[in-house]
C-alpha cells in the first residue's frame, strides 16, 4: 500500500501544475532593472559563454550569457546538413559503431575540463544516450574530434563527469543488460544475468584523447547522474542509482518499492592502483573509438576488442554504499568537496552527507548490511543533515561558491536556494515550468561564478508564441549576486536541454582557430594552389581535385562522367583567412552540402543517376560574386564515350 502513496502523491501534484494553474508570481512583470542587466550592447560581447546539451537532437550549441543568444549549433551525435558533419567522406568515420553508422543520439550531459577543480575549458564532452559514446569538442575549433562508444553500457544516461584535473571522464550504465558471449538470455532472469557497469576513461592531459581505462561491474541497479569528488574529496567519486530493487518490468511502480536507494561510493584512486598492480581481467568487447585528425581533416574509426573490467566483490575497498532516500536522479559534490547532495525524485527531504563522515564510517566499519560483500554505510553515520521541505522533486544541484546550494524541483517547479553548513531554505523562485536541470557558470567546480543560475525547463506552456504541437523549450536566467534570486530573462534553447555547463569567455575567445594552414593540410587530396585543379578517372570512379577560392571552383565544367560512376568531389578552401567557409552541393544528390573551413579539404560523394548536365555550387554567401562560384558537370550514358574534360577558367 505505502508503496504507492508517492506515486499517488506526485500524481496529483502534475494534475495541480495542469496547464490552468501557474506557480505563484508567473504573471509577475520583470522590471527595467532586469532588462538592463542582460542587455548586451552592439559591439560588445556576453561575459560567459554556455555550452548547452540539446538532448533529442544530438548537439550542443553555444549560447552567450546573460543575453542567452544562441551562436552556434555544434552537430556531435547527429547529423547536420548544415556544415555536412556526417556527411562528408571526412566525418563520415565518426559515427561509426560497433553497430555501424549511427546517425543520431540523445546528449543529455555537459562536461567542461577542468584543472585543480576549476574549469580550463580546452574541452567539451557530451553523452550519447542511446547507443553509449562519449564525445569530445575542441573549444579552440567548436568541432567534435573525438567520439568513444563504451561497451557493457545500455542507455549512457549516467555522463559523462569529470574528475577535478580531468584525469578521467567517468560513465555509469543505466540500463544494467546481460554481458558477453552468452547474453541471449531470459530477461525473467534479470537478477542472475544482468549487470551494471561504470566506465573510467582516461584523458591524455596534453592531447584531450580518451583511452577506456577500466570499467567497474556493479550490481544491476539503475545507474544516474554522479559528481566526482573534489579538493577534499578528491580521489573518490559518487554516483545515484535507482532500482536497487532490481526490477525488470513496470519500473515506475517496481522500483519504486524501497524508501531508500544509494549513492554508490567508488574509491577511484584505489582503482587505479589495483588497475597498476595488475588486478582486473581483460574482458571481450566490442567498441569503436573515432578520431579527427586535424591535419588531414579526416576521422579515423578503429574497432577495440577488449576492455579491463575491475571486480568490487572482489577488491574489496572500491565501492561503499551509502543509504539515500528516494530514488535518486542525481548526486552533487560542493566546493569544498565536504559534501554529497543526493536528490531523490520521490524523496520530501535532500540528505546532505559528509566526506569526513564517510571516511569514519568506513574506518570504523559502521555497517548496515552488504550489497553482493559490498558494505552498506550506516545512513545516520554519514549524514551531515536533512533539508527539510524543500519542495517537491529535488533532482538536481549546483553551488554559488558562498556557501549556498541551489536544488532543482521538477514537480513544484522551484529553485530552492539553502545553506549548505545550516540547511536552512533561504529562497525559493518559481520556474515556468516543470525545471531538470539548473546551471551556475563553473557550478560543479572548486570556485563557482555566483553571479547568474540558468533553469533549463521541460516545459513552456504559455511562455512563448505558440509553434503548433510541440512549443519551444526554455531556459530561464536569474541573477544570484543578492540574497533573493532574480528572474531576469527568459530564452528558447535548441533541442531540449538537460545539463549545461558555462565558464568566463575570457578562458578561450583569444585561442579561437581563424584557419586551417594550408601548408600544413595533409589531406591526400589536398591542393596548394588552383594550378593543382584536375579531374581523374579510376576505373569508375571519377575524383575530382577541385580548389574554391572567392569566387570560383576549378575545375568549373566537367564532362566524361557516365552513369555507373561514382563522382568524388574533393574540394580545398584556399582562402587563409578568419571567417571565409565556402560550400559545395550538386544537383539531385542524395546527400547534404559540405561546408569547407579555410585551409581545409572536404569531400562529396556523388553517384549520378541519370544522363544530363548538372549544376553545382557554392552554398555559403562568400564574396559579392558568390553566385558566380557554380560550374556544370555533364554526365553520358553507360557505355558512351565522352572525352574526359575539363576546363581550370580559360578565357572563352
Ligand atoms: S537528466 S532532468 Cu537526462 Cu540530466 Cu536530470
Ligand atoms: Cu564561395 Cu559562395
């Protein structure tokens, strides 16, 4: 009975937030003060910028604070028409899987690097969803160089986090699924056959590549979101699982039996020594890890064929259990890394427990039972405290660096403002509506911004003109430089955002790539000059070294082309300046437009389908005489001769 009390109770709280009834103050004007505090004047810049995961559709994009202007859409996970990523021959390698070309993910979560716990900002990473990858953004060129699939893993909700010096980007399964040679298996058998795992990889400090390092297996709980530990808790990292029933069907009841779930303890640094002495088996799996090399601007796919995987039953100070009320979404670890926030969805208080405690508590053996031999941390021994009533639906937390915590509320549709030492609620703002995540520029780190909070909102309602079925979705800026928050702004976001992460614009808008050098361009086809423009025939492949400068392509007309061959057009931007990307496309082909960056050489695959002339030419509006950068393939039919042919601009 008691089982679903909250289930009935959060029932009724959604048919209370029905669309009629609106937080308290929605209708609340925002005053010129407001306006005035995220204007950002003609000519001059935002003061952070906002990296923000657009969940559904597989990107991030770049949003400047505190105007919330959007600048930049950054195609990670899907595919984007608009600069060719997943279209061109060159990144084609990089949604490669072990399942093959995947073309789409759902990225829910940012992560910023970071050293000595503060953000450095060289690299963004994002997570895949539903097919597991972690990928990695260059923030000098806002291009993915890097995408990692991570086996033993179903559904990569739970990452990527990053430990404080970004030694490793961490990912937890959420899906627990059946492993290895044998995982034909009947799902009835969940408890015996299924498991959980939680991936360590390594990044190079010099370069940003990523290396699975090892993986944890874990019992087959539900696994979300997790922080690692930092400056004092360093070393250690902390993840909020679910489902620690262990249920398999109708989870929304079945796991949602227990009052109290975990937040799994992991003893990282311990890992790796174990991971150095040695211990741990080398593991089959499949996995793909892809790499853009930026000077032959072409991604490589290479499959890996085996992962070490660490066992906590058996090493056996790795993985502590801590008792956390109630089905907890997401763990957060504040400044000082003292203490573990744990959010429970179906929980009435947020348990706030400390580092110093934890450490007791495993010195001392103050047990309460074992997961699998795993110890299970007496809760009252490791609690700092309880805030309480703090609204309904904690699930997410971030820190102003004053001593304050801020809690996301879904189903009150709140930011609940409280002190992290007392545990007192100090504030409380109503979000339009029903908010996931929050965001304090350098929120997660050592040394918060406590300047702005930022709600990313599941729902909008009525906050914006209506756009047919599916409306916007929003954010919400507030200033947090006083005692009481302060709705300042509302601005639509690309996609649905989840996590976002934001640091100073200062950290990177002087190391921003202008260019690609075109002496160093070693692409194979790359050309140093419009002298270099030929066309070459293969057997029936037809390549095409073409050069596109302001304002024309060489070659311009091409003919000796027949139906069954396959056209290759590889095209160099001569241009070595900031800011002059030319585009290419072709008539009736069956793909998107590349978009060529200064210096670089990309290239289009095209199989003509039928006899005729065919117009090509340049999409990005480049120079006054951009609509007379075009040119003409003809193409002959199977079997007619039609002399190779091709014309570099000679006078007619
Ligand atoms: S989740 S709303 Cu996908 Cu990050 Cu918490
Ligand atoms: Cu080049 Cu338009």
């Amino acid at each position: 009975m008691k089982k679903n009390v909250w289930l009935l109770a959060i029932g009724l709280i959604a048919v209370a937030l029905a669309p009629s009834c609106k937080p308290k103050g929605a209708q609340s004007a925002i005053t010129g003060d407001a306006a005035s505090k995220v204007y950002v004047a003609p000519g001059t810049h935002d003061e952070f910028y906002n990296i923000v995961s657009g969940g559904f559709n597989g990107q991030m994009s770049v949003v400047g604070l505190p105007s919330g202007r959007v600048f930049k859409i950054l195609p990670v996970f899907s595919v984007h028409p608009e600069n060719g990523w997943g279209f061109s021959e060159e990144t084609k390698p990089m949604l490669n899987t072990s399942h093959g070309f995947v073309p789409w993910d759902d990225l829910h979560h940012i992560a910023i690097s970071m050293t000595n716990a503060e953000h450095d900002a060289r690299w963004a990473f994002g997570n895949a969803n539903n097919t597991p990858r972690i990928a990695r953004v260059d923030l000098t060129s806002f291009k993915t160089v890097e995408i990692l699939e991570i086996p033993n893993s179903a559904g990569n909700h739970s990452s990527p986090f990053i430990t404080q010096n970004t030694e490793y980007v961490v990912a937890g399964t959420r899906f627990s699924v059946p492993v290895g040679e044998n995982s034909d298996v009947s799902i009835d058998s969940y408890k015996e056959n299924f498991k959980g795992y939680i991936s360590f990889i390594g990044v190079d400090p010099k370069t940003g590549d990523m290396d699975l390092s090892f993986q944890i297996e874990a019992p087959p709980f539900n696994f979300d979101l997790a922080r690692a530990g930092k400056n004092k808790s360093h070393g250690w990292f902390f993840f909020s699982t679910y489902n620690t029933e262990m249920a398999h069907t109708l989870l929304e009841v079945n796991a949602s039996q227990k009052d109290k779930d975990f937040i799994m303890a992991v003893n990282w640094k311990k890992a790796e020594e174990y991971v150095k002495a040695g211990k741990g088996k080398k593991v089959k799996a499949k996995y793909a890890h892809n790499k853009m090399n930026e000077e032959t601007h072409t991604a490589t796919s290479t499959i890996m064929e085996e992962v070490l995987v660490l066992d906590p039953t058996e090493l056996k100070d790795i993985v502590y259990f801590i008792p956390c009320p109630k089905s907890p979404h997401g763990t957060d670890t504040d400044p000082s890394g003292e203490y573990i926030v744990g959010s429970g969805k179906l929980a009435a208080v947020i348990p706030v427990f400390s580092f110093t405690k934890m450490l007791a508590a495993i010195e001392n053996k103050d047990f309460e039972g074992d997961v699998n031999g795993m110890p299970v941390l007496k809760y009252e021994s490791v609690l700092h405290g309880e805030v309480e009533k703090p609204g309904l639906g904690p699930l997410h937390t971030e820190f102003d660096g004053k001593g304050f915590a801020y809690t996301s509320m879904f189903v009150s549709s709140e930011i609940v403002k409280w002190n992290i030492e007392t545990l007192e609620v100090v504030d409380r703002v109503p979000t339009y509506y029903s908010v996931g995540h929050l965001m304090i520029p350098g929120g997660p780190t050592g040394k918060p911004h406590g300047k702005y909070m930022v709600a990313y909102n599941k729902i909008t309602k009525d906050r914006y003109l209506p756009t047919g079925p599916e409306l916007t979705q929003s954010a919400q800026l507030y200033d947090i430089s006083g005692d009481k928050m302060q709705l300042l702004l509302d601005f639509p976001t690309i996609g649905e955002p989840h996590y976002a992460e934001a640091f100073p614009a200062a950290l990177i808008k002087d190391k921003q790539v202008k260019f690609y050098p075109l002496e160093k361009n070693n692409h194979p086809y790359a050309l140093k000059g419009v002298a270099d423009a030929r066309v070459e025939r293969k057997g029936n492949e037809i390549h095409v070294y073409m050069t596109s400068i302001r304002s024309n392509f060489r070659p311009d007309n091409i003919e000796g082309v027949n139906v069954g061959d396959v056209v290759y057009f590889h095209v160099t931007n001569l241009e070595q300046d900031w800011d002059v990307p030319h585009g290419f496309s072709i008539k009736g082909a069956n793909t998107a437009e590349i978009l060529i960056m200064p210096g670089e050489t990309s290239t289009y695959k095209w199989t003509p389908d039928r006899p005729g002339v065919f117009p090509f030419y340049c999409t990005d509006f480049c120079s006054a005489l951009h609509q007379e950068m075009q040119g003409y393939l003809r193409v002959s039919p199977k079997g007619v001769n039609t002399p190779l042919k091709y014309s570099t601009g000679e006078a007619q």
